[in-house]
C-alpha cells in the first residue's frame, strides 16, 4: 500500500510518534510519505491508497479539544474539496484529564467524514504518550495492522 501521514505537532510527541508508525509500515512493506498538515493541497490527495492523519488536541481559539492550528488552517482550505473514495485512519495524542480527551481527532474526522472520506477504523486516542511510550506504541502496532494489509 502507499501512504500519506498528514501530521502536525507542538511538543513533538505526535512527530515521534509518526515516525515510528511509519517505521513498523516500512516493516510491513508499505511505502509511506510523511506531510505537515500546512503543507497539504488538493493534490496532495491523489497519489496514496491509505491517508493517515495525526493531530494532537490543543486549545486554540478560546476553544478546547481543538486539532493543532495547522488543521484548523487545513480544514478551512479544504473547505471545499471532497474525500470521497479516499481511506482514511485517524490518530492523535492527548490527556485524559481534559473535558474534550483528544477532541480535535473527532473535529477532524467529523470534518473528512462530510466530505465523503472512508474512515477505515477507530481513531486512535493515545493518553499521555511521553508518560508511557512504551505502551502507546505497542497499542499503534496493533492499531495499524488493523487496517492495513501486509504487501
Ligand atoms: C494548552 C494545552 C491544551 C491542551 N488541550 C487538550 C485537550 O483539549 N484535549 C486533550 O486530550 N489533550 C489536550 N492537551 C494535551 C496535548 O494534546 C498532549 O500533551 C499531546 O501529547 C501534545 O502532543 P504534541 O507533543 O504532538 O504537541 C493540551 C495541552 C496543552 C499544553
């Protein structure tokens, strides 16, 4: 399979966390590219069979369990483009003990979802990812051959 991961990040745990996502596809003999989310066009969108999006959750704009501003920007530049017959995977980092606990992956799935995307699995929510690692990255190995056939 090709794939696309669309990603961005504060306190790079997110970036870490892509690249070893990628790591194990690699593994599995998928070919990934990796994108910032800021970088995206249309085009962007035409080349892979698996779009992978991962965004941590943020207060921006006075609001709560946002997606990082750089898919704020994204989803208002997409506003208009279909995601019809495109697969897609969600996944993000966030924190428990806020109201909305990885509330900007559903913004962003909510957002793909009515522009026609396929979303292939549950989005992964990962707790506190620089507290347990360990655990999150064993949790995304079993999350990602979930959807993804071997090559
Ligand atoms: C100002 C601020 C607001 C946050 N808001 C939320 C939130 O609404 N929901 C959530 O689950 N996590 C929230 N978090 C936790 C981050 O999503 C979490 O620390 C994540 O690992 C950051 O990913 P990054 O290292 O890729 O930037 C917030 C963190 C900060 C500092």
């Amino acid at each position: 399979m090709k794939i696309l991961i669309i990603y961005e990040t504060y306190s790079g745990g997110t970036k870490t966390a892509v690249e070893f996502m990628a790591e194990e596809l690699i593994k599995m003999n998928h070919a990934v590219d990796i994108i910032h989310a800021i970088d995206a066009k249309p085009d962007s969108f035409s080349k892979h069979d698996l779009y992978i999006f991962a965004t941590p959750s943020w207060l921006e704009r006075d609001r709560e369990g946002q997606p990082h501003i750089n898919f704020i920007k994204f989803m208002e530049k997409f506003e208009k483009e279909s995601f019809e017959n495109k697969n897609i995977a969600l996944m993000g980092l966030g924190d428990a003990t806020y109201a909305h606990f990885c509330g900007g992956i559903d913004v962003l799935m909510k957002f793909l979802e009515e522009r026609g995307g396929k979303i292939l699995a549950s989005p992964l929510k990962l707790d506190s990812y620089f507290m347990k690692p360990e655990e999150c990255r064993k949790i995304m190995k079993e999350w990602i051959s979930k959807f993804t056939l071997k090559n």
